[in-house]
C-alpha cells in the first residue's frame, strides 16, 4: 500500500468512528458548558476526531 | 535530612523476600523481552497488566513493572552490541558503534561499557527522582483544574509530537482512546454511554484488555504474519574487559548521556528513545574524532547507553509526581495505580510514601541486579533467541486469556481481545502507532474531569484556559513542543513500527 493509501484508510477510519461518535453522543444530553452533560465530552471528542480526519484528507 | 530517612524507608519496603523477588523477575523479565527483537516492553508490561492485579500490594506490582521496562533498556544493548540487532529502538543507536566494536573482538568490552554506563545514569537518576519527586508534587498542588487539563493537553501532544509516528494520526489515535474511555456508566450522571445494552460494558472497557490486545497481541499477530523466520548466529567472545583506553574515553560521554537523558526523559514523549539518540548526536559533535564514530567508537556506546536508562527511570517523574504519563510505558504504570485504587496526581507521593520511596528504592535494586546478571549471563541472553516463535508466542496468547480472564471473571473480557488485536493489527498496518491511543484512554477519564470541573468554576467560559497564567504557559509550551516535534520529523527518518519508548 502506498503512504497515501494508507493515510486515507487511516483518515476514513478515524472519519467513521467521529462520526459514530457525534451521532450518538447527541442522544445523551449535551448540557451547557457551565454544566456539561454527559454527552458533551464524547461529542466534542468525536468532533475533534473528525476534524483530523478531514485535515488528514484534505492535505497533500 | 529528610530525604535520607525516606529513602530508608524506602529500602526497608523495597528490601521485603516478596519486592526483592517480583524486581528479579522483573528485570529477568525484562531483559529478556530487550533481547527479543520485536516485542518492546510495552507489550510485554500490557501482557502482564493483570497480572499486577492479583500481587496484593500496589507496590509490588509498580516493582515488577518498572523491573521489566528498565530491563528492558539493558537487554537491548546485548543484541545490538553483539548481533547488529536492536532488541528496543532505543538501542538502535548503540548497534552503530557496539556492533563494530564486536567486528574488532571488542564485544565483551562494549558490553561492559554498555552495563558500566547503564547503572551510573541509573544510580544518578534514581538519587534525581528522589530528590525533585516531591518537591514537584509540591508544586502541582497550586494546579487548580484549568491548570491540569492544559497539563494533560501538553502531556499528550507531547507525547505524540516527539514519538515516532507522524502527527495527526497519532493525536487521532489519542482521541479514539478517550472516546473509549467514555464508554460505559458516566459517574456524574448515571447516563449509560456507548454500552449499548451489553451489562459487561456498564463498569467501562478495562484498559489491560485494551492493551493486551491493540498493543500485546497485535504485535505478535503482525510478526506471526510478516516477519515469521529469524535465524540468528551467536559470536564468541572473546574477553569481558574494556581496557584502560576504553574505559577512560567512555567516562565523558557517560557523565554527558546520564545529564541528557535526565533531563529528557522529564518531558513529554521523552523518555529512553529519544535520550539515547539524542545523546549519540551529541557525542558525535563533541568528540575528537568524530570520524571513528560508525567505525567502533566506544563514545558510541557508553553516551546512548547511560541516556537511555537515565532517561526511561526519570520518565517516572512526571507520572508519580503529578499523576502526568509522558509516555505509552508511563501511562501503563499509571493504569497499574489505577487497577490498585490509588488514583494518580500530586497526592500519591504524599498519602502513598511507602509506595513512592519503595519503588525509588527498589529502581536501584532493580539496576544493580542488572549489572551483575548482564555480564556473566550474556551466553544464556543470547541464546533466548533460538527459542522458535512457534513455542513463545502460544504461551503469551495463553497468559494473555489468563490475564484478561482474571480481570473480571468474565469471558467477555476475553473476548474482547480479539477486536480490539484486530484494530490494532489494522493500525499497524497502516502504519500509525498504536501507544498514543493507550495513553488517551488512560488519560481521558482525569481530562474529562478536569475539564467538567475548570468549566463550572469559570461558568462556562473557554477563555479561563488563556487567563491564568499557569495554564497559558503550559499551552504555550504545547504549541512549541508541536512545532519542535515538526521540526525534529523533517530531520530524522521514520523508524520502524514499535511503539515502546
């Protein structure tokens, strides 16, 4: 596999799994940010997840 | 003074039949894993995570670990230095020059050199960690919330930035882990997250299972796979003496690699690798000579050496003092603390004293019994590598089941091995490091907690992170250590695929 191939692999990988992520995070309550939620950790884990993964796809 | 009483104390716990014991096996352990190319010691430390759980005293478990990563720096020079084989990456550095010296029948003196040189930086580093362990926790009790979770950013970016494996995958693998670490019951709410209506992953995923699999077994199903046959031939040696010259040109760079790796293995993503690179480019600049160096330079070998031991025992630092794993190793200790109840941070030096001398004082234990078996029983060292894989690696799969069984008493704990290899056989075939993803799951649970608590004490504001000085500074530091680590990819190549440090 070349390096390119592999890093989108990687990237669509990591794409899924925010996606996942943010999806299902919705469905537990997000809360404010002065009182979070349980499920505004998760999200914005999976948020930031999916931002690398765009950045990993758009460089190069 | 206080720090000689506390070492006392120290000793008095380290010296126990049961501490003494569990630090042999650790390093025999260990500095067998450091022969055996390929599995590293974070592998072998996941194999036996659970292991630690079942040893009763916390201390004992911390002992046995720390035994078999130090081992490890030990048993890595051996390969390198006779067999142009590095056993860990750290020893990369040490086959330039070691193995040379081996081709001029001076292997027996390299190795010398190579153990000489280990337990100096490991003797100073112990007396370091002694001396600024508690002082540091000291200071990290003025960290208020904001504080640590830009403490746990710099120490997780860090981590990545100055690893082997390029950025970005590696900050994603960090924030898969701590996704996972959400998975399960959340403590403030009682939200059950991500579990799916499976009742096995209500208490969360338990991080022995995670390691074992992503890191332990994935790495063995990918040698079983792509580097199945491995014949080696052993050397004679000749005599085990440096002689007078060698011995006299290897006291600078020893002195120079124990500094260096001192100091490096405090930071983040710090640790023996780096040190002993580090230390071997330095060597290179200040020597004489440095034409000799690729030719059996004997600097070669006594910098890296003591850099990589300095720098893998002053990595506890961080960890013990302030509850911060610099790197995947670190992070696997703190999962020990973790499993035996002691939740890691400034505290744990204070409220657990026995547990911190202890192992202070057994590290020195551990690095002199390593001294004296390295030399005598190199012949046996060696030899470990015609054990065929196809004997070795079934009885690790077994003590993994075993492990992961004895977690919980569940097979589903076992069970969950097999993805979770899987993932990580993907990963390393992809390429991209597994570790980081070890370490953002041991970290994420203390980040999303700092995190929730620097958010209701600033109501909500995100600036809070830039106002107070501490964390401003920490960030600060965070950017720097990204473009350093920036910098330091253009300039050195990617090297191989294993994520021990």
């Amino acid at each position: 596999m070349t390096e390119r191939k592999k890093t989108v692999s990687a990237a669509v990988l990591f794409l899924i799994l925010g996606v996942f992520g943010v999806l299902k995070s919705a469905d537990y309550s997000l809360g404010q940010l002065s009182e979070i939620g349980p499920g505004y950790f998760p999200m914005l884990i999976s948020s930031l997840l999916i931002a690398v993964a765009m950045i990993m796809l758009l460089r190069k | 003074m206080e720090l000689l009483a506390n070492l006392a104390q120290g000793f008095d716990t380290a010296f126990t039949l049961t501490n003494l014991g569990y630090c042999l096996l650790g390093v025999l352990i260990g500095t067998a894993v450091g022969v055996l190319p390929g599995f590293g010691p974070l592998p072998a430390m996941s194999v036996l995570l659970p292991f630690t759980f079942h040893l009763g005293d916390p201390v004992t478990g911390m002992i046995f670990m720390a035994g078999i990563y130090y081992g490890t720096q030990y048993g890595g020079s051996t390969t390198s230095i006779l067999l142009k084989l590095p056993g860990e990456i750290s020893s990369m550095v040490t086959v330039i020059d070691g193995y040379e010296m081996t081709r001029q029948g001076r292997g027996g003196a390299a190795l010398a050199i190579a153990a000489l040189a280990s337990f100096f930086a490991g003797t100073v580093a112990t007396l370091l960690i002694a001396m600024i362990g508690a002082p540091l926790a000291d200071l990290a009790f003025l960290f208020g919330p904001a504080e640590y979770t830009s403490l746990l950013v710099l120490g997780l970016i860090g981590s990545v930035s100055l690893s082997n494996g390029a950025f970005l995958p590696g900050v994603a693998m960090v924030l898969m882990g701590m996704l996972l670490a959400t998975v399960g019951t959340d403590l403030n709410s009682g939200v059950e997250r991500f579990v799916f209506d499976v009742p096995d992953l209500m208490d969360g995923i338990n991080f022995g299972i995670m390691a074992m699999g992503m890191i332990g077994l994935a790495e063995l199903l990918y040698t079983l796979i792509h580097e199945p046959n491995h014949r080696v031939q052993v050397p004679r040696l000749r005599e085990l003496y440096p002689n007078r010259e060698e011995t006299r040109r290897s006291i600078m760079p020893t002195l120079r690699g124990t500094a260096i790796g001192s100091i490096l293995g405090l930071l983040p993503g710090g640790g023996a690798v780096l040190s002993s690179f580090a230390s071997y480019a330095v060597e290179k600049k200040v020597s004489k000579h440095p034409q000799q160096f690729g030719k059996g330079a004997v600097e070669g070998v006594a910098g890296p050496e003591s850099a990589n031991n300095a720098g893998a025992q002053t990595s506890f630092v961080p960890m013990l003092s302030l509850g911060l794993p610099v790197n995947p190793v670190q992070a696997i200790l703190l999962a020990v603390l973790v499993i035996n109840n002691i939740t890691p941070g400034p505290q744990v030096i204070s409220s657990n004293g026995t547990l911190f001398w202890g192992l202070i004082a057994s590290m020195w234990i551990g690095n002199l019994f390593l001294v004296m078996l390295n030399l005598p029983l190199v012949g046996i060292w060696t030899s470990l590598l015609k054990v065929p894989k196809k004997l070795l690696y079934p009885m690790i799969i077994v003590g993994c089941v075993i492990g992961a069984y004895s977690l919980r008493n569940n097979w589903f704990d076992v069970c969950l091995l097999i993805p979770f290899t899987l993932v990580g056989y993907v990963f390393k075939r992809l390429g991209i490091e597994v570790a980081p993803m070890a370490m953002g799951f041991v970290v994420g649970s203390l980040f999303e907690e700092n995190f929730k608590r620097t958010m209701i004490l600033s109501q909500g504001s995100w600036s809070v992170f830039l106002e107070r000085p501490v964390s401003l500074g920490l960030l600060s530091l965070t950017v720097l250590v990204i473009l350093a680590g920036i910098w330091m990819k253009t300039k050195k190549p990617q090297i191989g695929n294993t994520d021990d440090k």
